[in-house]
C-alpha cells in the first residue's frame, strides 16, 4: 500500500471512530427522548386537563387528497385521545426495540471497524438530514431570514402523537400504498392469483420491515411525499421558509420508511422532534451531529461512485467467459 493510500486508510479510521461515538449519542438520545416523552404522556394519564391544544387532525384528510385548506383544531385532551396517546407510546416503543435488533444492534456497530464506506444505515442518513438542515439555517442566518415558528402544542402532541400520525399519513398513505398496490399488481400477472395471495400475506411484512431497496419508483414517490409533507408544515402555520426544511426531512423520513419500514421512519420523526424538547440538545447533540453527518455527506459521492463501478465490474464478470466456464 502507497502512502497516500495509508493516510486515507486512517482518515477513513478516524472518521469511522468519530461516526461510532455520534451514533451512541444517537442511541443514548433516543433512550433519553423516549423516557421524556413517557413522562409527558403519563402526566396527561393521571390528571384531568381542560387546556385546549392544536393538533394536526386535518393532516390526514389533506394528505389522503380530501380536503386541501388545513386549519388547526382546538381540542379536550380527553379519554379518547388518551387511548390514542397510550397506542403512539406503544408504537414508538416497538419501533426503538426494532431499532437496537435490526437497524442498530451495539455488537454489529462496536465489530465494525469502518462504518464511512459501507452501506449506510438509518443513523447514517439520520445524521445527514441533520447536517442538511444545519447548512440551510446557516445560509438563511447569513441572509438574515428569521423563519416564522408558531407556538408549538403540548409536548405529548410533538413527541409521540404527530411522529404515529404524520408517518401513517404522509408515508403509509403516499409511498406505502402505491408501492403495495404496484407489487400485488406485478404479482397478479406473474404468478395469477397464487402471487396475489401470498403478496397481501407478505403486506404487513412490508410495511413494518420496508422494501429492503430504492427505486425509481419509490424515489418519486418519496418525493412527493415530502413536498406533501412540506406544504402541509406551511399550512399548518409556518411560514414559506419553512417548506425546504420540511421537503428535506420528508426525503430523509421516505428514504428510511421504504429501506426500513413504518416504525423506522416513525423512530426517525420521534427522535427529530424530541430535539426540541431535550435539555441542551443544541449544544450536546447539535455540533456532534451536524460535523459527522457532513462527513457521511461527503463521503456519499464517492460511495455512489465506487458502487457503481463494483455493479459495473460484476457484470462484465458474470457476462465474460470465464464466469461461464466456471459456472458450467
């Protein structure tokens, strides 16, 4: 090995090391949003509350293509919502449990020795949504553009109601939906009704562990999706300014909702708003988060690249001769 390729081998090393570190602070935030959100939720069980709160219950109407005006909703936190409320705990619950088996178990991360050049994972895109918004509060602070922030609702609502609801609404209803229809409908004229059945066996499967890969398909759809979810941010009482920090989580939330599934993207929308309300979250996770999520950033050109030209290569190999010989 040359010495370039050795400086670059440590630098890789290093940013791997420093990646690692970010993802347990990412672990240790969720763990710490979730306990903070459940104390929220268990104040709202155990005492009466005659406060009314905005709440996004157009979202679903406006995104299921029903009504296009969105208008915020005064409501009693009563009973009902309570049940609510209690089914959005367990979900998130379910999906943090998700989150250490499958996308992040701490053994596979700590045997990892370098995690900027392998495939990324719900952390990873994670920490780059993270540093894409930082970059464009940055530039709208240098333009000295103060976007407009309505007053938020009770912290239950942002925390553990709006990550269930909006996920089922912007990315079960936009992406989810075409994608199952899209595959019973390739099953039905592959396999006849034999395929169709065992597609809407597979259904549930699908949504809560994800379509494994993106495609063109998908991608379009996670782009609607987002620009839906976006515009709806602005309807609800943000302003303008608001719509491309949105379109950028709802890229981030589809991407991770079709590789991942349902309760990853809803794990994913938890941990963005609990920033909100985690003490000295800008200051202990802000920094951390925007450097290395700039690195996966950077790095992600050169990752496409380089799986590009693996593809390449595996092609030509299983096209050439001597992959026919060998295969005989």
């Amino acid at each position: 090995m040359n010495k370039e390729g050795t400086v670059l081998k440590k630098i890789v090393m290093f940013a791997s090391i420093l990646g690692k570190i970010t993802i347990l602070l990412l672990i240790a935030h969720i763990i710490v949003a979730y306990a903070l959100g459940a104390m929220y939720a268990f104040d709202i069980f155990y005492r009466e509350i005659s406060t009314k709160y905005p709440l996004f219950i157009l979202i679903i109407k406006f995104e299921a293509g029903v009504k296009a005006d969105i208008l915020p909703i005064l409501f009693f936190i009563n009973n009902e919502f309570k049940i609510f409320i209690a089914f959005s705990l367990i979900t998130i619950f379910l999906a943090t449990v998700k989150f250490f088996l499958v996308e992040e178990s701490l053994v596979e991360l700590v045997k990892k020795k370098d995690i900027l050049t392998r495939k990324y994972g719900f952390s990873q895109i994670f920490l780059i949504i993270f540093a894409l918004e930082t970059i464009y509060t940055m530039i709208l602070t240098i333009l000295g553009i103060t976007p407009y922030v309505p007053p938020l609702p009770h912290p239950v609502i942002v925390i553990i109601v709006a990550p269930v609801e909006e996920e089922i609404a912007a990315r079960l209803v936009w992406i989810g939906i075409p994608l199952i229809i899209i595959d019973l409908a390739k099953d039905l004229t592959r396999f006849g009704i034999t395929g169709l059945v065992r597609g809407i066996k597979n259904i549930s499967k699908k949504i809560v562990m994800g379509w494994g890969e993106i495609n063109k398909i998908s991608t379009a759809l996670i782009l609607i999706s987002a620009a839906i979810f976006a515009q709806v941010h602005v309807k609800y009482g943000w302003d303008i300014w608001k719509f491309p920090a949105a379109f950028i989580a709802g890229i981030g939330l589809g991407i991770v909702f079709v590789k991942y599934g349902l309760l990853s993207s809803i794990l994913f929308h938890f941990a963005w708003n609990s920033l909100t309300y985690i003490p000295l979250a800008n200051i202990v996770l802000g920094l951390p988060y925007f450097v290395v999520g700039l690195v996966f950033l950077v790095a992600l050109p050169f990752k496409i690249h380089a799986s590009g030209k693996s593809k390449e290569n595996n092609k030509k190999f299983v096209s050439s001769p001597d992959w026919f010989q060998l295969n005989r």
